[in-house]
C-alpha cells in the first residue's frame, strides 16, 4: 500500500480531530460513535448482514437534525426502502434520499428524495446526484450527512478498478469535507486481495464481518482504524 494518509485525514491531523462536530451515534449496534467526516469500509458477504449493517449505520440511525444518501447500485428506490424495513432500519423518509442505479422505482419510493442516473456505470451521474441531494439538505439546514454505497462490489464489476477507486476517492474526499459519515459496502470474496486494499486506502476505517466460527450462524463484527470493538462482537442483522 502507499504511504499516503487516507483521504479523509490531511497529512499530521490528529485521527481524533473532527473541527469540533458531534461523532455520529448508531441505533442497536455494538459500534462506538464515529466522528465526523470519517469514511468506513464495510467488508463482508450478504449472506452474514453486510448489507444490512450499512442500512442500519446510514438509514436506521437518523438524528433529527441528520441527513441520509443511499447511491444503490443493484435495486431500485423501492426494493431499498423494503430492504430498510427487513433489516430494522426503516428510515424517517423527509431525511433520505436515494440515487437509484437501476432506474426503475416506482411509487412504492414516492415519499422519499428518489433520482435516477442510467445504470452501475454511470459514475459521473452519481456523483452530480450525490451532490444535488447534498444541497438540497444544505439549503433546508441539514448539514450533517449520512452517504452509503450498495454497493462498491457491483461497481467493479461494472468498470474497472482503477476508475472505480477514483470515483470513491472523490465521493470520500466530498463526505470528509462536508463532515459527514461515509459507508462502503464491499463483499471481500468477489475480489482479490489488492482490490480490496485499494478501496480500504480510502477509508480512515474498515468493519469487518463474518460469521461466527462456533456454528450458531450468528453474524459477528470488528472494527479497525475507528472507534469500535476490536475483537469480533456479535451482532443482531435484524432481518425479518
């Protein structure tokens, strides 16, 4: 890996200095609030609640006075909302916004901000319709943003990955700038071992999670480069 700091943390800056702004707290998760402008990998299969933990940290966990993003790159505004509520994290939907890849969301999503761009490959439109939900938050006086990408896996499958990680080094480098919290979902098995180290250089911190090795089938999780539990914790993924 470079030696270069990860985009969110300019070069000598204190891994604890967030300019004074309140860290952002997570509903029923074993996760210690994270502080502002922090981007985090989260690394694990479908199949153990990856999915579902990153729904929960962006749209279960909604302050009052918070905003959340959801760029989904394999479901529409609809399928995302229905997701939310399986996994226990339905949202307040005056404070979520989706930029829906597949571009087929139907009224199911009316209540919610929903803007489409043309497909997974489409990373230019993704970043203006991140942008514009941004503003559009900004100028009601939300300026505190949840970003959530559903997922980093589907992109590379979509393009390549040295344009992939720009597009996540850009969003990363908006969500530190803005003070917000960014979550990136990526299933480590789809990819090998320096992909997953590309993406991860971007992040301050990754979530790592597995199923747990004494054959309950519970998901379990750990955290490193962020406040978090070290050694693996289980975790409710609140499916329904």
């Amino acid at each position: 890996m470079s030696s270069q700091q990860p985009v969110g943390r300019p070069d000598g800056a204190d891994a604890e200095d967030d300019g004074g702004m309140d860290p952002y707290r997570f509903d029923r998760l074993p996760l210690d609030p994270i502080p502002a402008g922090r981007n985090v990998l989260v690394a694990g299969p479908p199949h153990v609640g990856a999915r579902g933990l990153v729904l929960r940290m962006v749209a279960g966990s909604l302050a009052d006075d918070e905003g959340g993003v959801l760029i989904t790159t394999d479901a529409d505004g609809t399928s995302i909302l229905e997701d939310c509520r399986r996994w226990g994290a339905s949202p307040r939907t005056d404070g979520l916004g989706v930029v829906d890849c597949v571009g087929a969301t139907t009224d199911g999503a009316r209540d919610i901000r929903t803007t489409t761009v043309s497909g997974p490959d489409d990373l230019t439109g993704m970043g203006m319709r991140y942008s514009k939900l941004c503003a559009d938050f900004d100028a009601e006086g939300v300026t505190r943003i949840r970003m959530g990408v559903a997922s980093v896996s589907t992109l590379l499958s979509f393009g390549d990955v040295q344009r992939t990680s720009r597009f996540i080094h850009t969003l990363a480098g908006r969500n530190a700038s803005i003070g917000g919290l960014g979550v990136f979902l990526l299933d480590p098995d789809t990819q090998d071992e320096r992909t997953v180290r590309t993406i991860a250089h971007f992040c301050d911190g990754r979530i790592q999670i597995r199923e747990a090795e004494d054959g309950s089938g519970d998901s379990e999780l750990r955290v490193r480069g962020v406040p978090g539990p070290r050694e693996w914790t289980t975790f409710d993924v609140g499916s329904t």
